[in-house]
C-alpha cells in the first residue's frame, strides 16, 4: 500500500455551494490540489485532529529514519525498534512484522 507523498497542508475553502470545509491537501500543479480528506466541520478540535493527518507522510518518514538511528544508538533497543516497526507497519496499511 502506498500513501500520497507530502507535503500535505490544512486548508479551510469553500465548497461549490459556499459551505466552509477544512481539507488536507497536496498541492499538485502550481493552483491544483488534490484532496487527502476533506471536513464540514471547521471547528478547533477539527482544525487540530485535521493538523497530524497533515503531518503524517513527514512523521512516518521521521519515524523510520529515527528507528534506524535507534538501532544503532541503543545496546538492546528490541522494545523500542518493536514498538516503532508495528506503529510504521499501521501507518501504512501493513502487518507488523
């Protein structure tokens, strides 16, 4: 499985009938954006959920250069570099291995 790659944005537009929506977008073409997922609530608890969904090809690319800078760093890092792979496996649609 495979996700759009980022940077991903939190935008508020207004939809074709001029309703506000929160989007994650990706802009695609100077003015064109592809929609990652899209809101009709525009209040602060959506405003906040909407800013990790937007961080996520960035904090899963994170994740597994950190895991590998883990490994080296730590004498017995199994319950860390477990927990980090079963997390990076879930956020891309996979089994932990």
């Amino acid at each position: 499985m495979t996700h759009t790659t980022g940077p991903w944005m939190v935008e508020i537009m207004r939809d074709g009938g001029g309703h506000k929506m929160l989007n994650v977008v990706k802009e695609i073409d100077r003015g064109a954006w592809q929609e990652i997922c899209r809101s009709y609530d525009t209040d602060n608890e959506s405003l906040a959920n909407a800013c990790p969904i937007a961080a996520a090809p960035e904090l899963l690319e994170a994740c597994e250069k950190l895991l590998g800078a883990i490994e080296c760093w730590i004498a017995n890092p199994e319950d860390v570099v477990a927990n980090a792979r079963a997390t990076i496996a879930k956020a891309k649609g996979e089994e932990p291995k």
